[in-house]
C-alpha cells in the first residue's frame, strides 16, 4: 500500500487545470530490457534485429516513453559504430580465426584471406540494407504520425472561437513545464501510446545515423561480383554445342537426313551404314 502511494500520488490542480496522478517508471526493468536489447544487437547479425515494423511500432507502442526512447537511442549507437567500422566483435574474431587456421602471415596476414574478406563485404552489405529498411519504415511511421497531429489541429482550428482554447494553451504550458520522463503521469496518456516531440527527434537522430552510413560507408564497401573465367567458359561450352551440332548436320548428305529423324539417335550405327562394303 505504502508502494502504490509512493508510484501514485494524488496531485492538486494547478490554475484550475487537473494533473493528472504521479507514476514513476521502473528504471531497473528499463534497463535490464536495454541491456538484452543490446546484446541482441551485438550478436545478431548487423540489421537483422530488430525487424523494420517493430522498430517503427517503437513510436507509438503501449510502453513507456523513456524505454522506448533507450532502444531507438541503442539502435542510433550501433548504426553510429558500424559507420565507424566498429562491427561486433565476433565478425573480427571469426575473420582472425580463420586467419589463425590458415596460418597467414605478413602482407596476407594483415589483409585478411579472400573468402573471409568476401564474406565479410558481403555482411557489411546486407547491413546496409536492412539499416535502409529501418529509415523506410521510421520514416513511414512519422509521416503518419505528423499527418495524424495536422488532421487534429486543423479540428482544433476550426473550434479555435471555442472557450476551451485558452484551457488547451494553459495545458500545454503546464506539461511543458512540468515534462519529466521519469513520469509517466505527466508525458503520457491513459493508452500509454504517445509520441510526444523528443522521441520523434530520436527517431530523426536514427535516420541520421542510418544516412550517414548509407553516404559514407556502403559506397565504399566492394560488392561480391561473380568470375568472368565461369561466364566465359559456360558461354563458350555454349558456343561449342551449337557447332557441334552445325558440323554433325553438314556432313550427313541430304539423302540420309530423312533417316535421321532430326535427332541423333545412334551415331555409331550410322557410321557402320555410310562405311559398309557394297555386296558383290
């Protein structure tokens, strides 16, 4: 009893404006649930986790506000490090061991083997790519969000000679000033789906971050082609059949194609027929 007084504390109204009741978030869970979410980011792999639309949903999930704003901050960090070239560390431990089995060395050694390098280009691409789905569907979620808030206050507008608006504007004033986050009582709603301005910026700090890598990261990293000696072998073996069959067609005489039927059916046959020994 003694708890839920402490979380939830009656406040009196302020200038005839209601505050609504004091509910503290939970720091400890809060950051328990950053810390496996950041393991997960550093050992998954890059982009794969979390999906695009969850992490869209972050903006206006039935969560606290201040958690909410952790992940999108510990996504906007692991973007940040990526475009640094600081990658998880088990992407360079596997290209070192891999290095240490080989037993490279000197000027090998330090560029690493073709197909660890490889590998790992083609990781870092695949990362960019999905960092790319993440600003696409960040970027959805706060068009309709800011299309969302247009919508009420053009509603607002319209009622803008009612008596209420210098009630709406006091309010406004009174949560500006009194914008805790550590208060869930003041910045969010009885739904607990708010997105109020700063957890909109973080997202907007995320797609920098994600541009950011996009711009000067991705570009340089080299893309996997695939060899020319296989392209030119499979189009010369291709080449080749097309003139066997040309050469195979032109040295049967128009009176022993009808036999033939179009279709080679027993080369050896025919050789034993064209050089058989007329009977005496």
């Amino acid at each position: 009893l003694k708890l839920s007084e402490a979380v939830y504390t009656k406040r009196s109204p302020l200038g005839g404006i209601p505050i609504p009741p004091k509910k503290l978030v939970n720091l400890r869970g809060i950051r328990e649930g950053v810390r496996r979410f950041a393991f997960l980011l550093e050992t998954c792999r890059p982009g794969s986790f979390p999906d695009a639309p969850l992490l869209a949903a972050l903006l206006d999930l039935k969560s606290p506000i201040l958690g909410r704003a952790a992940l999108i901050l510990e996504c906007a960090h692991f973007v940040h490090r990526c475009n640094k070239g600081d990658w998880p560390e088990w992407i360079r431990s596997s290209t070192a061991r891999q290095l240490s089995l080989m037993g490279c060395g000197g000027a090998l050694g330090n560029r690493g083997t073709p197909s660890a390098t490889r590998r790992m280009h083609m990781m870092q691409r695949a990362a960019g790519r999905c960092f790319y789905h993440w600003a696409h569907q960040i970027g959805d979620r706060i068009c309709k969000l800011m299309e969302t808030d247009g919508v009420m206050n053009s509603n607002e507008k319209s009622d803008s000679f009612n008596k209420r608006t210098d009630m709406k504007k006091r309010q406004l004033k009174l949560h500006d000033e009194l914008e805790d986050f550590f208060d869930e009582g003041v910045v969010n709603d009885d739904s607990g789906e708010v997105c109020p301005q700063a957890l909109l910026l973080l997202a907007c700090l995320l797609l920098n971050e994600i541009t950011a890598f996009l711009r000067e990261t991705f570009q340089t990293i080299p893309r996997s082609r695939v060899s020319r000696t296989a392209a030119g072998a499979t189009g010369w073996e291709r080449l080749m059949s097309h003139r066997r069959w040309s050469i195979l067609s032109n040295t049967f005489n128009a009176q022993q194609q009808p036999t033939i039927t179009g279709s080679v059916q027993s080369i050896t046959d025919l050789n034993l027929a064209i050089h058989r020994t007329p009977p005496i």
